[in-house]
C-alpha cells in the first residue's frame, strides 16, 4: 500500500521554511506512524508542505508520489491548512482516500464529520490499528467514517522513523549543540491545568505511559549510531513526575557514557521536592529545564488548577541557580479573571528570576479544554478562526483584557539584562566551536 503522510505545519512556520534551519523540526506522531506502516510492509512518503514554495506545489508532489492513502495530521491552528490540502489532494485523485487524525480530530470530530473531502476521522493513538484498517480503508469495507484506534505498548512499538523528515534537526537554544534531536519518552500528563485537560486525557488516556528507561535508551543508541547525538530535547509534558524513571534513566545514560546535554520540561513543586534528583541531572548532561512557572498571582494558579504555589515558582529558580541549570521559562498572561496588578505580579516574578529564556504566551483558549468551555459559556472568546489559536502573545484571544497594557509590560520585563544576554552569546560561540570541530572530523549526515 502506497501510504503518503502530510504535515501541515506552514499554519505556523509558512511555506519554504526549510531554508530557515531554525525550523527544522520532526513531527513524532507523523515519525511513530510511518515506522509502524514499514513495518508491515506499506511504502510511506511524507508530504512536508514547510518544504513547498506554495499551494501550486502540491498537486504536482501528489501525482508524483500517487498514493493510495494520505494520512493529514492536525492541531487546531492546522485546521484551515488540513482541510485545504485534503480538497485539493481530491481534486487531484479523486480515488486517494484521505485520512485525518492528531489531537484536533479526536476532540472536535464534529468540524470534520461532515467534510466530503475527508474520507476517515482518526481518533486517538494510530501505531496499532491503522495498518489493521489500510486495506478496508481502499476497499471502503469500514461503515463508519470514525475510528479510533488502539493504544500502543510503548516498549513493542517500532522506533520512530527519523529519516521521514529529509532534514536534521536544529537546536533552538544556544547552549545545544548538533547533531540535536528531540525524543518522547511517554505519552498523556497526571496533573490536572485547566487550560489544557481534558483534551490529552481524551487523546492519551488517563493514565501516563511511558516507554522503559532500558528500551528508551536503545533508540538513543540507535540514533547515535545512524544520525549522531550531541544534544537532546526529551519532549515529555513532564517528564520528571516519575522520580523513578528518571533515576533509572540516569543511571544508563551515564553508564552508556552519553553525557550529552540534554533538556526536559519540569513544574516548579518537582523541582523543590526533590533537588538531589536535578543535581544528578545536571551531572548527567541536564542543560536546561523548561519550566512551567504560568503566574505569579497565587489567584490565578489556583484557577488554572494548576497545582503549584509562587512560592515554590521562586524556591525552583532558586536550585536551578544553585545547580547551574539554565531555565526556559513559561509564563502566561491574560488569564480570564487576571486583573492588571496580578499581571504586574507575574511580570516581576519573571524579573527576578531572570530566566536564560523568558518564553511568555496570551492565555489561548484551547478546544478540549475545560477553560475553553469556560470563554465559551461566559462569552469571552476573540477567536475567529482556527489560525488564531497560535499560543504567540502576538493578538488579542479573550475579552476583559488590556492587551495594550500586556504588550507595553512585556517588552519591559522581556528585555534581558546584559549579563543574560552576555551568557547567551558564549554559549553560541562555544557551541559553534564544537560544531565545526565536529563538521571537520564527522561530516554531519545527509538524511
């Protein structure tokens, strides 16, 4: 079975960003996918629209590669893109079946049911069930236009396919060095933030699971092997929650003599419950923490369910100073209910913990989530169409905010002191160092 999967994410990076290695990124649902299809013997292509020069393109790659499927995956900012590509993949072939799935579809299957350039709905995880369904799928032997799929044993699915995407990958942050990848060790999350639950539960399942530190390590072994790893971004929404699994992990990993730098994201109370795990971390190669520190109103914590205190916002930052762990950190703005001076807390918390990388977004309201049914029953939402769900702080997304204000306090408090940006800029040099070292010694591969 000719199988090509396409990944719309010009919704956020635009067409032919290739050339911008900066976004040159995997998608792994994509990468897992396409690994349990070659293993049962179909024949994948990938449709990376980032790689196009425009919409013209993308007939032209479809006749070229004549599929019998495409498979689309969407977020919601993807919504417009997906369907797009899915009319004109039709009009193109109209025998291809096309196939739409990711986080989007499985919770808001209603915007897609209806569509007649869609042919399948697929909810939740693919790896198991969609190379059972290929043949019914082109022999249109399944009656309902949604299905869902199994989940996945983690430890007995194939590694994700890391040459689907023709380029590397690039590090995002000065301090990572190539060749860099980025991994996921589990899927689903225990906690409970309104802004995003339930809608991975719903895609996931209630429970975290988790590939084992034994299995997770192999596939790093692998990757070295074939693409080379001097960087790693573990990608898990919290990775650290499993003090056990991490401790295993680090176990391995320094055994293995990896002692590459890696990065993983980590919530404040983790960190202050258990600092002798991020000292062994950092002693293993842990560069930096993406850290979700949201506020620093307590308020506003506690109406985003979130489970944290300020408290334990400053304490965290604190160790990871101590330890020398760079942080990247998360914060948001313009929560329903934030009043002016909650967001002036915020804004001073972030000054003085003067992050490595400040990363703020504008509140979103989400599909799935319980905060988006809250914008909704209360009439709050500025959202008018599925591209404005991008998490940037760049437009206004819910009513009862002086965005104006928002704009004016961020570029203060973003406007890194010297010494930050000092830091940066010898990471960049050093890291720029080693990779040329290494370009002349190992030319890095093409994939």
């Amino acid at each position: 079975m000719k199988t090509a999967l396409l990944y719309p994410g010009i919704a956020m990076d635009g067409f032919a960003c290739g050339v911008r290695r900066k976004t040159a990124y995997m998608q792994h649902g994509l990468c897992h996918i396409s690994s349990a299809l070659k293993k049962e013997g179909h024949e994948v292509s990938l449709i990376d629209l980032r790689q196009l020069f425009g919409w013209e393109e993308l007939p032209g790659l479809v006749r070229k590669i004549n599929p019998d499927i495409v498979g689309i995956t969407m977020m919601s900012v993807d919504f417009d893109v997906a369907v797009k590509s899915a009319e004109i993949i039709k009009n193109t072939n109209s025998n291809i079946k096309v196939i739409v799935g990711g986080i989007h579809p499985t919770i808001m299957e209603s915007e897609l049911i209806g569509n007649p350039h869609i042919d399948y709905i697929f909810k939740g995880e693919a790896e198991i069930t969609l190379p059972k369904v290929l043949n019914d799928i082109i022999e249109e032997n399944i009656e309902s236009k949604v299905i869902t799929g199994d989940k996945p044993d983690l430890d007995k699915i194939p590694f994700v396919d890391r040459f689907l995407f023709k380029t590397l990958e690039s590090p995002w942050a000065p301090c990572l060095r190539m060749p860099f990848i980025t991994s996921v060790a589990g899927r689903g999350c225990i906690y409970n933030c309104n802004f995003c639950q339930p809608a991975e539960r719903k895609l996931f399942g209630a429970r975290v699971r988790r590939v084992s530190p034994e299995r997770f390590m192999e596939e790093l072994e692998f990757t070295k092997r074939n693409i080379g790893l001097e960087s790693l971004m573990i990608h898990d929404d919290c990775l650290v929650e499993d003090v056990k699994w991490v401790e295993r992990f680090l176990k391995l990993y320094d055994r293995k003599d990896f002692r590459k730098p890696f990065v993983c994201q980590a919530r404040p109370d983790i960190i202050v419950k258990n600092p002798g795990l991020f000292k062994d971390m950092k002693r293993c190669g842990l560069a930096m923490l993406l850290i979700g520190f949201e506020s620093g109103s307590q308020r506003i914590l506690n109406f985003l369910r979130k489970g944290i205190t300020v408290d334990e916002n400053y304490k965290s930052a604190e160790i990871c100073k101590k330890l020398g762990i760079r942080i990247f950190a998360n914060f948001m703005l313009g929560v329903p209910t934030e009043t002016k001076e909650e967001t002036s807390q915020t804004l001073e918390m972030i000054k003085k913990i003067q992050p490595y990388t400040p990363s703020p977004t504008f509140y979103t309201p989400f599909p799935g989530s319980d905060l988006f049914e809250y914008c909704e029953k209360n009439n709050l939402s500025l959202i008018k169409g599925h591209t404005e769900y991008k998490r940037n702080p760049t437009a206004p997304k819910i009513k009862g905010i002086d965005y104006e204000f928002l704009n004016k306090a961020l570029e203060e408090t973003t406007r890194m002191s010297r010494g930050l940006r000092f830091k940066r800029k010898i990471d960049k040099m050093k890291v720029r160092r080693f990779n040329r070292r290494l370009t002349k010694k190992h030319p890095l591969p093409t994939i």
